[in-house]
C-alpha cells in the first residue's frame, strides 16, 4: 500500500522551478531502492487531491499517453474529496491541477470508491477535516509506537502552535479545532508524527506545550 504519490514526473521546467520541486522521480527511485516495483503496489491511498498528493498517481508513457504509474494498484480518495475537487471554486481551484483529474477517471485513478474500504493489518485512515473537503491522514502500527502521517494538517513543525494554519486551508477554524483534538490524543499516548512539508524533521512526538 502506498500513501500519496507525490508531484510525479509530468511536470515540466516551468513548474518546478515555480514550486521548487527538485527531485519529481524520487518516488519511484525511492521505492526502486527498497526493492518495491510500481506492479508490486496494489492500493494507492491518496489524502486528498492537490497536485503535490496525487499527480504521481498517473505517469506519461512512452507514447505520451497518460497511464497510471502503478498499473495493478486500487487508487482509493474520500468521496467529499472527490467531489470537492471537481466543483473547485476561485478560492481553491489553484490546488486541483486539471490535468491531475482530467487523467484520473480515464484511467481509473482516484476515482471515489463504490464499496467499503478496507484497510491492510496495521493501517487506518482518518478523516482530518479544514485543509480540504475530505483530506485525510493514516494511522502506521509500528514496532513500539503508533505513528500518525499527519499530512497538511502539520505540514511542518512551524505549524504545531494552534493559529499557525497554512493559507492553503479551505476551513481554518475547522482545521484549529482538528489541531486541537489531534494534539490532545497525540500528547497522551505519546503518537509519532509523520511530517510530509518539514525539510529537518521526519518525525516527531509532542509535549503538552502545543495544545496551548
């Protein structure tokens, strides 16, 4: 199961030097040296939809033609994400690449689900409400500890103190509420963190001192 994939290999000059993306191949190198093939991937799980979660999710092959970059894969997304992102107002249209969905059903990429999820041993999705219409984050067992991959909610570690809220969010009140609780639960059983955005912390646990 992979979760998000990244800005992907579509993208051209312009726009990595516009938004700094320095390695868009990381992915499927990164995979590569773990062994991990893009057939091997049966369940994509993409957050939410912004091009910088999902645009890896599709690749252009050869004959130019978009394809999915993980042929064998289910890509799953929450409904009200897909729904949202389709019915983008001026406020956040910027963050829905139309030729991220546009690709998408035609080769049957996040397209929102008909029957009930489920999640692998070890795994679970929850919903994050504020940065988006159904953005989400995912629960890891792993040895010793639980980890959340926080996504857009904690971008960074500049964004634990409660009013730091990224201007990207759709409903920040909402998302300072979600900060609230999240931070409450993680303070208490001492969560791991998973931070996408934060170029100096991959992982981090909280104290109480950010709940103020």
């Amino acid at each position: 199961m992979l979760v998000d994939a990244g800005c992907g290999t579509k993208v051209d000059p312009k726009f990595r030097d516009i938004f700094a993306v320095e390695r868009p191949e990381a992915l499927l190198e990164d995979l590569a040296s773990l062994g991990v093939a893009p057939k091997d991937i049966t369940s994509v799980a993409l957050t939410h939809l912004h091009f910088d979660h999902c645009g890896g999710g599709t690749m252009r092959g050869e004959d130019a033609k978009i394809k999915p970059t993980f042929p064998r894969a289910r890509y799953m997304v929450r409904r009200s994400e897909w729904e949202g992102a389709h019915h983008a107002n001026e406020r956040n249209r910027a963050s829905y690449l139309p030729r991220e969905l546009r690709s998408a059903p035609e080769v049957g990429a996040a397209r929102a689900p008909q029957c009930r999820r489920r999640d692998p041993p070890g795994v679970s999705m929850r919903k994050l409400p504020g940065h988006s219409e159904g953005h989400q984050g995912v629960f890891f067992d792993v040895p010793g500890a639980r980890a959340l991959y926080a996504v857009d909610l904690f971008p960074t570690v500049a964004h634990l103190p409660l009013p730091y809220i990224m201007a990207y969010d759709l409903y920040p009140l909402t998302t300072l509420e979600t900060k609230r609780s999240v931070l409450r639960e993680a303070t208490r059983e001492e969560w791991l963190i998973l931070l996408e955005h934060d170029p100096d912390h991959f992982a981090i646990r909280v104290s109480a001192r950010w709940r103020r």
